[in-house]
C-alpha cells in the first residue's frame, strides 16, 4: 500500500526543480509546490520497532500458512512492493519516502508531502505492484536450483499479494489507482463503486475466515465513507491521463495474474485451468 494524502513541507533534495512545479492552471493551490515552512521531516519507522514488526508479521504469516518459506516470501515480497512505491515517490518528488511495517497487516510507504497531482498519485500506486513482482525471481530460481515446490509457492503468494493490493478496495492500491479514473466520469461513481467493492472484499474476508483483513478493510471503508465525495480537492486526471491511468491498470493486473498462475504452472503439470483452480482455492474461493 502506499499513503498519497500526505502533508506539505519545505523543499528538499527529493523535491523537483521549480520549473518542474508547474501544473495545470485549474489545479488547487496545494498541488504547485510545498507551501509548508514549519512541517516536520518524517523520520520514518525506528529501527528497533521496524525489526519487531517485521517478526511479528513473519511469525503471523508463518502460524497461519504452516510453511516458513511462504512466510519469509510474504515478507521479502511486502518490502520490496513497498519500495516500488518509494521509488516512484521520490521520483515525482514526494520523498524522501519511508517504509512502514504494520503488525499483522503489512506496509505502508509513506512520502513527505502529497503528490502534485492524480496522475502522479496513480503512478505511485501502481509502482507498488509491478515492481512487487521482481521479489519472485529468488524464489523461482530457488525452486529450479532444489526442485521443491514449496518455492513455487512462494513465489505464488508474492504475485498474489501484489494482485490482491490491485483490487480497488480502499485502502488498497488499487482503489488509488482506479478510483481517479471513475472520478473523471463521476466524483459519485468513485465514491459508490469503491464502496461497493469495499463491502464485497470485508464480506470475502469474513466468509474465507480472514477476519483481521476484514475488519481492517471495514474501518478503512467506513473512514472514506465518512469523507463524502473523495479527492475533490485535488483536481482530476484529465481524459487523456485517465485512459492512461485505466490502460496501466490493467496491464498491471494482467501481469501480476499471469506471474501468479505461472508460478503454479510447474505444481499443475503444466495445466493453466488447473493452475487458476489451484490458485483460487489457495485464497479461499471454491471451484
């Protein structure tokens, strides 16, 4: 996941030169450059809680898939998913961003400031995903090197956790991804099609028995829902960028489904059919 509705700082090294601050003259104020002089510098995670936090969330992963190489696959797979973000975050001068490991949750990267517009916040959010799924090359190698197929599944849930992260479900990446390209037809329409995916997700979790996602996802949702007509303050993309936004999307989700049933490919006997159904029943839908 990555946090775009970030505050305001001063300029720093990351931050793009002044003739790069220009932007589309019906743009918000908020959006041409940082503003703040007193905003503090975000420090980021201390190291002892980031160390914490990260065993915390491995031993979770690992009591609850019973195999410590999926649990150390979901682990590796979540930082460097959050990196793609930073990345893209110091890329289009939201940085220096900081990674956040959450108990039991995930991560979160974090920039210093908002980013100055709807497509920079879809480029940030898509950054995560497709750079995510670069976590998989050791796993695979590790499963040609050995021959077990614990690598493959590894793999497996590192394409996984970057496809889940695209379902447009706040507060998930693909709800900032998504959301900006409904609300170019609609503020409205972002706002009740988000929500409805949102409830749809919170009842799969409840009904596959992962509870914590649930009502994590509920909270999140109930929070947007409080917020009314999202993003309103910051512009929209324009029809061109939305096309963009929408093609990139796609992309990004086709390839992530594509590594995941291509990791189980091996496990499946070369079988693409029997791979989805394997790949399904592992996150809980029935076929």
């Amino acid at each position: 996941m990555s946090d775009i509705d970030t505050p305001i700082r001063r300029p720093g090294p990351w931050d793009p030169k002044p003739e790069e601050l220009a932007v589309r003259k019906d743009a918000p104020k908020d959006l041409r450059g940082p503003q703040s002089e007193t905003g503090a510098l975000d420090k980021g995670q201390s190291p002892g809680w980031a160390v914490i936090s990260t065993l915390l969330m491995g031993g979770f992963l690992w009591w609850i898939t019973g195999s410590w190489v999926v649990s150390v696959a979901v682990v590796f797979g979540l930082f460097v998913h959050e990196y793609g973000h930073v990345l893209a975050m110091n890329k289009v001068g939201m940085g220096p961003a900081r990674i956040y490991i959450i108990p039991f949750l995930g991560g979160l990267a974090k920039g210093q400031r908002a980013p100055q517009s709807e497509w920079h916040g879809v480029l940030v959010s898509l950054a995560g995903p497709a750079f995510g799924l670069l976590a998989m090359i050791p796993f695979v190698g590790l499963w040609a090197v050995t021959g077990q197929g614990e690598w493959l599944l590894g793999a497996f849930f590192i394409a996984m956790l970057n496809l889940v992260n695209l379902l447009p479900a706040p507060p998930l990446d693909g709800s900032k991804a998504l959301g900006p390209v409904l609300a170019r037809v609609h503020p409205r329409l972002e706002h009740l099609v988000l929500l409805a995916i949102g409830v749809g997700v919170v009842l799969w979790g409840v009904s596959t028995g992962r509870y914590i996602l649930a009502v994590f996802l509920a909270i999140s949702v109930f929070g947007h829902l409080k917020r009314g007509v999202w993003r309103e303050e910051w512009g929209q993309l324009s029809w061109p960028e939305a096309g963009k936004s929408l093609g990139l999307f796609l992309a990004t989700a086709a390839v992530c489904a594509a590594a995941a049933i291509g990791a189980l490919l091996p496990l499946a006997d070369g079988s693409a059919v029997e791979a989805v159904k394997f790949g399904l029943n592992y996150i809980g839908v029935r076929v």
